[in-house]
C-alpha cells in the first residue's frame, strides 16, 4: 500500500441553484475554486490536490491551475441533496483500488469558503497529527448571533431552542451562557481510518480550529460574492 500521507481533496459540483456556475465564478480576478487549490499547493504539508467533480467544464479550469482530476464523479454522487461522507468515500476507494494509495490525513477544502492560509492549513494538520486520540478536526468561529437566543415554533407560539433546567437563556445576559462556536466550513481534516471504518466524517474526537470571523465568507449567493469582493479590497487578500 502505498502511502501520500496527506491529501487534499475538493469537491466541486457542476450544479448550483443558488450561484450558477459558482465553483468557476470569478473572484479577485480567478475561478473561486483556484483559491482553495492555491492554498493547498501552497501548504508544506500536503502532498496531492486532487478534486471530484462531475462536471468537464470545472475539470478542465481545475488542472489548468495544477490540481488533479482521476476521475469525472458519477453522477448519482452529484445531487443537490448528496453528503459529503459517500463523495469521499468514493474518492478514497478510487486512489486505494486504481493506485494502491492509502492517505493518513486528509484535507477535505470546500470551494465556497475562499479565505483559509496555507499556514491555517498546516497548523491544522500539525494538530491532528500531533493527537493520537483525535478523530478530525473543523474550524469554528465565534457565531455572529448567540444561539442561545435561538426560537423554534411549536403550533402559534415561540419556544426556546436551547433550554436548561432553572435557567432562562434566552432572557439573560448573553455573558451568562456557555462560550459556543460555530463550524464554518473553512477547514475540514479527518484521518483515513474515522471515514473508512468509523463510517463518517468526524468520528468521536474533533479538534477545534478556532478562526477569527472578520474575514469570514461562505459564498452561496449574489451577495455573498459581493461581500467576498469586499473583503479582498478591505484586507488585500
């Protein structure tokens, strides 16, 4: 078995309701998805960048700023409503039957989310391989509303999201709640065996990567373009 011991892998689909064509959409003068992949050939750690699209179109943008692309994803692996779990688990069954390779970290880089270093990723990685116990890892940033003032409806009325026996949360001073973070969707690592044996993406131990939110983005509309434009001038990114 041979071993590339960290890989990273983005999955680009051709289909976007929300943002037509948006893994290939012009940011900062280049596809979004070249941002991700120059980040991962930037990093020292990662050895490979491959991506899984179903799409010929985003195929051919990709290797044209020196990621790979061993396969075309099936279509079946490509709906609006498909997780990420069995898209990487099919991209790891392929390299391990067509290539023999078995990687120890992967780096899972979702497209919509531009703005991650390289050195964010290599820190990242360092921190999963220096935890045996650990399972993966994602990032989290501090949300921009505290979910303790969350409401559902039950009928005609508002509930509380989060309840605790003898406290009202939702009422009180938000200094008074648990600190909470909120996955944002920059940084996804997990080792070989939490997918393939554990059966999903996190595992039991998930490392925090805590990111600052000012130059957050996950971009899924108009408006999120717009205000990624922004923070290119803003911070010259």
């Amino acid at each position: 078995m041979m071993k590339n011991k960290i890989i990273a892998i983005i999955p680009a689909r051709g289909g976007s309701k929300g943002l037509p064509g948006k893994n290939i959409i012009p940011l900062g003068g280049k596809p979004l998805i070249a941002w991700s992949i120059e980040a991962a050939k930037k990093s020292k750690l990662i050895e490979r960048v491959i991506v899984t699209t179903d799409d010929e179109k985003i195929a051919s943008v990709v290797k044209e700023y020196g990621a790979e692309v061993p396969f075309i994803r099936p279509a079946e692996l490509a709906q609006d409503d498909t997780p990420p779990d069995p898209v990487l688990r099919h991209t790891l069954q392929f390299l391990e039957e067509k290539e023999g390779v078995e990687p120890e970290i992967i780096v899972w880089l979702e497209p919509p989310c531009p703005f991650r270093t390289p050195e964010e990723i290599d820190a990242a990685i360092e921190m999963l391989q220096n935890d045996p116990k650990a399972d993966s890892l994602r990032s989290v940033i501090e949300p921009f509303q505290n979910p303790f003032k969350s409401w559902t409806i039950e009928g005609k009325y508002l509930r509380p999201l989060i309840e605790k026996k003898g406290q009202v949360l939702h009422t009180g001073p938000r200094q008074k709640t648990q600190k909470v973070y909120w996955q944002n969707g920059a940084l996804f690592l997990l080792k070989y065996d939490t997918i393939m044996k554990k059966g999903n993406f996190f595992g039991d131990n998930i490392i925090p990567y805590i990111m600052k939110s000012d130059r957050f983005v996950d971009i899924d509309k108009k408006e999120d373009l717009e205000l990624a434009e922004w923070y290119l001038k803003k911070f010259k990114l």
